[in-house]
C-alpha cells in the first residue's frame, strides 16, 4: 500500500466519528424528506410523476441530480487523472448528449406520454407486446446503471472506514441497495425528486471548493496545472494529447469511436432521464427543465476538468491505482492532498467530499430504481398481467415489490462489477439505452410507417446485441480489470458495444418494419404526431 493512501486511511481511521457523523446527517436528512414525501405520495400520479407539481427549475435541477452520478464525480476525475486528454473524452460525451436530448425527445416525449416511456411507444401500436419490451428494456438498462453506482458506493465507503476485505466491500454495497429501496417504496417521485435537488446542490458546491482550491494551488494558471499534470504522470506532454488510452492501436481507436456515439446518443435512451420530463406540468416547463439542466450539468464537466487533472497534478498515478485499479477514487484523494495529507482540514475535506459522493449514489441509485420499478408496475403488471384492469393501489404495491426484487438484482451484481472503473460501466449502460431506446423512441414519433413488429426487433434486437457484446467482451473477462479477470470467454475485441449495436437497433426497427405485413394506424400516427408537437391532449 502507498504512503499516501497509508496516511488516508490513517487520517479516515483517526477522524472515523466525523466521517460516520457527514454519513448519517445526510442519510437522517434525506430518509426524513422521504418520510414526508411518503405522506404526500397518495395516487399513481404522485408515486410516478410528483403529481407534476414540481417547477421548471426544481426538475432542472433533479434532471443535473439524476445525471451527475457518481461515474461522472468519480470516474470521470479518476478517467482524467489516469489518462489525460483520453479520460476527459467522457466529460465532453456526456455533455454532448444533452443537445441530443434537447432538441430529439425532452419535448415530444412530455407531450405524448403518461408515466413511462412505453405510453409512449404503445400509442398507437399493439399495447401488450410493445410495453412487455420497453418494460424489459427499461429494467436492463437500469440494472447496467445501477452497477456503476454500487461499485461507487463500494470503492468509496471502503476508502474511509478503512474497509480492505471483499466481505466488507460487498456489505457496503448491500447497505445502498437497503437505502435505495427504502427511498423508492416510501417516497416515490415525490421523495426521490428533493433527494436529487439537494444532492445536486451538494455536489455542485463540492465540485466548485475542490476546483477553486485547485486552480488556487496554481495561482489561477491552468497552463501550470495542465504541465504539472503532465510532469507528474510520468507521461510527458502525451499525457495532454489523444492516444494514451485510445490511441494506441486500431482497437482502441475504434473502441473510441464506440464509446463517444454510446455516450451522444444514450442520454435520449436513459429510462431515468426519460421519466423525469413528466414530472413537470407542460411541456414548456419540460424544455425549460432541459434547458437549467443544461446550465448546471455545463458547469459542473467543465470542473471534472480541474479535479481529473489536479489529481494528476498533486498525486502519482501510482498512488491512485494502489487505492482503485480503475482510479475511482481520484476525487477523495484529491481532497486530501488539498487539505493536507496529516492535517485535520485533509481529513474534514476528504470526509465531506466522500459525503456528496455518497449522497450522489444514493440519489442516483433511488431514480434508477423508481424508474425500472415503474415501468415494471405500469407496463407488465398492469397493461400486460392485468390487460389494464389493475387498480392505482394494486398498481403502486406491484412497484413497491418491483423495487425490493431489482434492489437485490443490483446489489449482488455490484458486488461482482466492486473494481470496474464507474465511468466505463454508465457508458454500457448508454450503449444499451441507445441500442434498444432510442431508435424505437425516435421511429415512433418521427415515422409514419413504423409498426409493432419494428418496436420489437428494435428493442429486443438492440437489448440482445449490446448485452452479448458486452458479455463476451474484456469488461467480463480476459483482462486484469474485468469482472471476471481469472478467465477468458471474451471474443469481441472492444470494451464498448455502442459501434455495432447502436446501427443494429436502427436497422432491425427498418426491416421488422419493411418486412412486417401490419397495416400501421396512420389516424393514430397523426394524433400522436400533432400531440407531440403541440401537447394538445396531453396529461
């Protein structure tokens, strides 16, 4: 173990009662809001959507909540510090992402939908088929999600209480997805939404020290931060430029090139995202959401700039990587060489800093799951099982159920995903969300002839081609860094599916359509199209 991760967990173990005391005030705090969101959740409109009450800002800022997860605190600064240039190719794809958002689906989708994204797709197809697929779309891609926040949780919680054993590591994770579940089953919308508001205040504050008292360390010179970043890699001025991680060979090249389109077009796939637009009461309010979302999710990867290659700058890689193989806890550590390795400042700010982190798991994990819960209960339960007759009450039980059965799903694949680099498993999840989401959502609002059998190729065609990519690919097994690093299956050579899948989901959609004998609804077409549009008729 290195000295500077030695002295970490030296300074965590002497200052373990300020840690334990940062933990439990914010999980008393946010378990408290979702007590009394709890009171207030009454209807299937309050548990799904708020009961569309919250403003465009207050969506805003839970839509920055749910997206800044713990890959981008997290990953992104370990990514960075890691890999230079390279790392900070997930800042800018995730940003990115957004416009597709923006300008493709935030909208239409408000317009045309009720609770999940299979309103949606089943408005004008065959109702029970197409929510059977989105509702098995939507849990998978939560799940792949999901993961990346509890290998957060793990590597995090494990840093400061000192936490070396694999039992320990596995019990942290099975205490987020008990919180998670408490959230979700209590709360609902209602109370997921205030979480997400007050951890993306935290993590923006957190985010905004760290960078200032980085540049401060600089003298506000970042072309001293960039070149003491690079100096100190051990990778001279390559550190700075592309190809340290996906340069290198023609595989890494094209692994790139997979990674940015999964991260461009995910976003516009993500179930959890997708949800958050029918919380508000218009779709004006809905564009408005994405628009502060835009603002506050702009400002906080422009510092993910100053925390990755801080961390470059003040410790040797060596030292991250002997704390998290996949430098996961770059932003911790930072914090304490900020503060002072020995001091009790580094102590208080590595405490406070791991807090937020923790906050945004737990909030991100608890819209992750509200969002499968969901559509498991609206879709399957009570538009498939119950062909509609499903009261509101047996509805909500069946998502409060839904919650308990995903909870323990991802708490037992967290366990195995603990030493995976978080940044790298969101990007495949926003591979399968645009492999198996997308290309539905944008032929269902956007193409006339589209039909039921088009919506199923597409899911289920993108769902099975990303998830098989990705089973047989090195972030299973084959490398010192895969879930599975003692054996190798792995035959597709790139870590991300994104280059194969995405166009797969797009061409099934085409030929399940082209092929299909179906007669499409076009009177349907055209009250969905002018409904999308307009939100005449919306709920």
């Amino acid at each position: 173990m290195s000295p500077a991760i030695t002295l970490a967990a030296g300074e965590a173990s002497q200052h373990r009662p300020l840690i334990i005391t940062l933990f439990a005030v914010f999980v008393a705090a946010t378990l408290v809001i979702t007590v009394w969101a709890g009171r207030q959740t009454k209807s299937a409109a309050d548990f799904y959507a708020g009961g569309r009450q919250f403003t465009a800002f207050q969506n805003g800022l839970a839509v920055s909540g749910d997206y800044m997860s713990a890959a981008s605190f997290l990953g992104i600064a370990g990514a960075i510090a890691l890999f230079g240039y390279d790392g900070f190719l997930y800042s800018i794809g995730f940003l990115v992402a957004w416009l597709v958002a923006l300008l493709l689906v935030a909208e239409p989708l408000r317009n045309s939908g009720r609770y999940t994204m299979g309103d949606v797709l089943a408005y004008r197809m065959r109702q029970r088929p197409v929510r059977t697929a989105a509702g098995t779309s939507t849990i998978v891609v939560s799940i792949f999600y999901l993961l990346a926040q509890m290998a957060g949780a793990g590597v995090l919680v494990s840093l400061l209480l000192g936490i070396t054993s694999d039992a320990g590591k596995i019990g942290i994770v099975a205490l987020v997805g008990v919180l998670m579940i408490v959230y979700v089953t209590i709360g609902g919308m209602k109370g997921t939404t205030w979480v997400q508001m007050i951890k993306a205040c935290l993590l923006i504050a957190g985010a905004l020290l760290l960078t200032f008292l980085v540049l401060l360390k600089f003298n506000f010179n970042v072309s001293d931060l960039l070149g003491k970043a690079a100096d100190n890699s051990g990778k001279g001025s390559a550190f700075l430029n592309p190809g340290l991680k996906y340069g290198a060979t023609g595989t890494t090249k094209l692994d790139f090139i997979s990674l940015g389109i999964a991260l461009v077009l995910g976003t516009a796939g993500l179930p959890h995202i997708l949800i958050r637009f029918y919380t508000v009461p218009t779709a004006k309010a809905a564009r408005k959401s994405v628009n502060w979302a835009i603002g506050l999710i702009g400002a906080f990867y422009l510092m993910t700039l100053a925390l990755g290659f801080g961390a470059a700058a003040l410790i040797k890689p060596d030292e991250i990587i002997a704390s998290n193989k996949a430098g996961n806890t770059a932003a911790p550590l930072l914090a304490l060489h900020l503060g002072g390795v020995d001091s009790n400042w580094g102590a208080i700010l590595l405490a406070s800093i791991s807090a937020v982190a923790f906050a945004t798991i737990l909030a991100v994990v608890a819209g992750l799951t509200l969002a499968s819960s969901s559509s498991f209960a609206h879709d399957i339960y009570a538009n498939v099982i119950k062909r509609g007759q499903a009261t509101e009450k047996q509805e909500m039980a069946a998502a409060r159920y839904a919650t308990v059965g995903i909870g323990a799903v991802s708490i037992l694949l967290g366990a195995l995903a603990r030493d995976l680099n978080v940044a790298g498993l969101v990007a495949l999840a926003f591979a399968v969300a645009a492999s198996a989401n997308l290309p539905t959502i944008l032929y269902s609002l956007f193409w006339k002839r589209f039909t039921t059998s088009g919506a199923l190729w597409s899911i289920y065609g993108g769902l099975v081609t990303a998830v098989g990519l990705v089973l047989f690919s090195p972030v299973v097994s084959g490398k010192p860094a895969s879930m599975f690093p003692d054996v190798d299956f792995h035959w597709f050579p790139l870590e991300n599916p994104g280059i194969i899948s995405i166009p797969v989901g797009f061409l099934l959609g085409w030929l399940g359509t082209i092929l299909s004998k179906e007669e499409p609804d076009t009177g349907k077409y055209a009250e969905l199209e002018v409904r999308s549009l307009t939100g005449t008729g919306a709920h």
